[in-house]
C-alpha cells in the first residue's frame, strides 16, 4: 500500500537562508504523525509546501502514492489535505455552521445555499469523529477548544482524509489538550492519516506513532515514540538537555512594584470582562496568571498596558497612579510589554529589525535624538540585541517577516529586556517556540527577575507558570478565584481551578 503522503529531497530556498534542504518525508496512511524541530529548522515551510501555500525550489511529492505539485491550497484540498492552522481562520460573528461551510456551500437551485443538506453533512461528521459543537453557536462565544474542533470539523466537511495539525495544543489547557487527544485517536480509528507539529514533547511522545525530527532545515532523524524520551528528542532538536522553567531561589522584594486595586474593565458592549480584581506584584516577583483563554486575562493586560481604559479601579506603578496615563507615557515610565500576539501586536513584519526594535521605545535614546528618529542608534541598539539575545538572522536590515517564530520572539524579549524595565507584563512570551527559544527566554525572564524586574506572567504553558512563577492566581470569568503555590501545586491541579472543576478557592 502507497504511503499517505512522501517528501524526498524537498528544498526551499529563500534570501539568504535554504528553509528546506533536500527533506524527506514518510507519513504512512492512518498514522498520527509528529514533526519536531526548532523554531528555524524549517517545519512550518515543509507543511506550507505540503498544503501548496508555497512551491518548493526543488524535490518530488506523492499523495496516496500519485505524484502532484500544488500551485495553491485549492489544489491541496482536491488531492485530500486539509488544514488547521495554530492561529484560527474563523469569522467570529458567524455561526459554527456558516464558518464550516464559508467557501464550500452546497446550493439549490437558483443559487441559494442549502444550510439542510450543509447540517446534515455537519452533524454526520461531528458524529462519525466524536467532535461536539453546536452549529447554531456563534463562533465569538465559543472557548478555545471548541473553536478548534470547528476547524477539524472544516477541514473534514471539504473531505480531508489526510490532516495537517500546527501547534494543535499551544493554546488548550490540560483537559481540552486530553480532548483533542482523544479526537486525534479517533480520526485515526476512523481512517484519517493526521501529521502534527509540535513544541511540547511529552505531548509528542503521548499521541504520535511516528516522530520526525528537522534540525537546519534537513531530517535528521524519523523515530518510534517507545525508542526515545523527551531528553533524546530535545537533543535531536537542539544538540542539548531538554530545559525546564525553574525559578530557583526566591528574589521578591519589600517593595511593591505593581499593585491593583478593584479593577473593572468592560467590553465594547459595556459587559463587563473583568470584575472588581486586585493584586500586587512585588519588584523580584514573578506573579503567574492562570485561567482559560476567554477569562478576561487577555482583557487584563490591555487594561495594564492601557490600550483599553479601566471602567473603574486603580491601577500604580512603582507608587505612580498610572490608571488614565496613554500607553506611550506608561512605557516611558518602565513598563515593560511582551505581546500576546507577536505578529498583530508585537511586530511590523514587512518593516526591518531596526525598526521593530524600536517599537514602544521611539521617543527615547538611543532610538530617538529629540522629536528625531536616531537610525544610527537604532541600528546599534538592534545590533546589541541581536547579539546578546541570540536573533538569527542576516542583518538588521531583514524585515521581521523573514524570521522564525523563535527568533521573532527572541527579539521581542530582547527589545524589552534592554530597557530595563521596571515591570514586565509578558503574555504568552513563549507560545509557539521551540525548546532553545524557549529556555531562552526563561534565562532571561530569571535573569531580569534577579536584578529586580516585576513580572506579570499570563500563559497557557503551565509547567512554565508552575516553573517560574513566585505565586499563581487563577482568573475565571474575570475574576480571581485562587492563589496558589507554585511550590506544591500541579498542573492538573491547576488546570481544575481554571475551570472551576474543584468548585473554586479564596484568591
């Protein structure tokens, strides 16, 4: 029987940089099927060749054993690939069925779209693989592992028999993670042949039957879960140890960085996302924030960082009330702001990287001379950042677009962490990054941390809030229902306050 899909000696080459060099790929049909690599080793460009996003350089591909080349997605969809992207492609005023069917309506005569037949398809492959959602929600009120289900369901709805998954888990919890996990098993049970990228790997080992390892752009290993660990893996990958986020001894400080009070925050409907929360961050501390997407963590940090307004409460900073100052003035203050998003909020990505670094610090040296940009300046500072926080690329004259996701963040970090802020709100800063980046950034996060630096840490990653964090509060419905020690709590535990499975706990 011809493979599900074969990859040999597919190269991709890009300005200074050969993304893919001469990959092979096996992914045997009805597989889960892993691929593992740093953010760099060219994992993302091998699946946007696979899906026809993009048209490899060099090299053959084979679907179900026939040859093809994919001038587009379209032509991946007809061979039977589909795709669900980390960021999801959903309209959020839709409903699930709208968002399932957008671009691929069954019609009536006439031309009027048949939303009968298009339910009764739906409904049939929810069933067939055990992915329950409601067609009539709207996608806006759905949680993060909903929402992914509406893009499994999308892909399996155009008649997708083979499945490419990137980043599956990076923004679920522990239990929606066991969910799609379970979902993932029945795909396969069902004859689906799924190929997966993933950071986390204990995950990988938990789900993939096969595990194919991309270092530089090249293969450099296809393994069985049951023949490695996450150490073998790690090393694969990087040439070292697999990290882990640990604080180590405590620095938290007397004196109060950041503090809190009864703040209120409300929707652009007047609802309110985030009811009456205090708490302070002392200079030394990491204060880990838990909960669900969709909490009002996402809400929160707006409120700090003042892109939304505080309906009510007060927010201070280092004993400045700062609850009605402009965005521009807080950063001029020390605050520190690692986006959630580093491509809509971090980055301008066709910009160059000396223009990047400068984001959020233009009006200050070495960015600025006056009310003048220093392009002197901010191309030695951004080649000091480049430098001290390990950013691959060829110059600082690349445009942000042309790097990797790790070394995007990467620099991000850096453009922060060289102010010298005085509190960090850091959201999500390792979400879709590899192991290297990874530790990369947490040496920094402790580094800043020992110097003095206040943290507030939002993040999906538990084992990274559990690891670095000096304290934890859960946010649930906007609110903070428990403080807990990162000492002695554990994921799963974690995970059950953050959807009130254990009936909640005082914060």
């Amino acid at each position: 029987m011809a493979a599900a899909i074969e990859l040999i000696g597919i190269t991709k080459r890009f300005p200074g940089v050969v993304a893919n060099d001469s990959v092979n790929l096996v992914v045997e049909e009805g597989e889960i099927h892993a691929i593992c690599g740093e953010n760099g080793a060219g994992k993302s460009t091998l699946m946007k060749i696979l899906y026809g996003m993009i048209q490899p350089d060099e090299g053959v591909m084979r679907v179900e054993g026939q040859e093809v080349r994919f001038a587009s997605p379209l032509d991946a969809i007809a061979a039977g690939i589909g795709m669900v992207h980390q960021h999801f492609m959903l309209a959020d005023q839709l409903t699930v069925l709208e968002n399932v069917i957008l671009g691929a309506e069954p019609t009536r005569s006439g031309g009027r779209i048949d939303f009968d037949s298009a339910e009764q398809e739906f409904r049939r492959v929810a069933e067939a693989y055990g992915l329950v959602v409601d067609p009539d929600d709207l996608v806006e009120e759905l949680e993060v592992g909903e929402r992914q289900r509406v893009e499994i369901i999308k892909v399996l709805f155009r008649g997708a028999r083979i499945l490419i998954l990137d980043e599956p888990t990076a923004v679920l919890v522990p239990h929606e993670v066991e969910e799609l996990f379970r979902n993932m098993r029945e795909l396969k049970e069902e004859g689906s042949t799924l190929l997966f990228i993933d950071h986390k790997l204990d995950e990988v080992l938990a789900i993939a039957d096969t595990i194919t390892v991309l270092r530089d752009g090249k293969t450099v290993a296809t393994v069985k879960p049951e023949e490695v660990t996450a150490h073998d893996l790690a090393e694969l990958m990087v040439g070292s140890d697999l990290p882990t986020p640990e604080a180590g001894e405590s620095t938290v400080r007397d004196e109060i960085a950041l503090e809190v009070a009864d703040l209120t925050v409300q929707d652009e409907d007047e609802r309110e996302v985030v009811h009456s929360v205090s708490f302070q961050v002392h200079k030394g501390e990491v204060l880990g924030i838990a909960g669900v997407e969709g909490n009002g963590q996402a809400e929160l940090i707006e409120a700090l960082i003042g892109i939304t307004p505080a309906a009510s409460g007060r927010i201070s900073m280092d004993g400045t009330d700062i609850t009605n100052l402009s965005v521009r003035a807080r950063r001029e203050l020390g605050l520190g702001y690692i986006p959630q998003d580093r491509h809509r909020e971090g980055l301008l990505l066709p910009s160059p990287l000396w223009e990047n670094a400068a984001l959020g610090h233009q009006t200050k040296p070495p960015y600025a001379k006056g009310i003048w940009i220093d392009r002197k300046g901010a191309r030695e500072r951004t080649e000091e950042i480049v430098a001290e926080f390990d950013v691959r690329t060829p110059g600082v004259d690349t445009p942000a677009h042309a790097l990797s996701g790790g070394n995007q963040q990467k620099l991000i970090v850096g453009r922060e962490m060289v102010a010298e802020p005085s509190v960090l709100i850091a959201g999500h800063p390792t979400r879709g990054i590899d192991v290297g980046a990874q530790a990369a950034v947490w040496d920094d996060i402790r580094e800043a941390r020992r110097a003095g630096m206040a943290t507030l840490l939002v993040s999906a990653d538990l084992d990274e809030l559990i690891g670095l964090s000096d304290r934890i509060v859960v946010m649930l419905r906007g609110r903070l229902v428990a403080t807990l020690d990162p000492k002695s709590v554990t994921p799963r535990e974690l995970g059950a306050h953050m959807t009130g499975a254990n009936g909640g706990a005082d914060a």
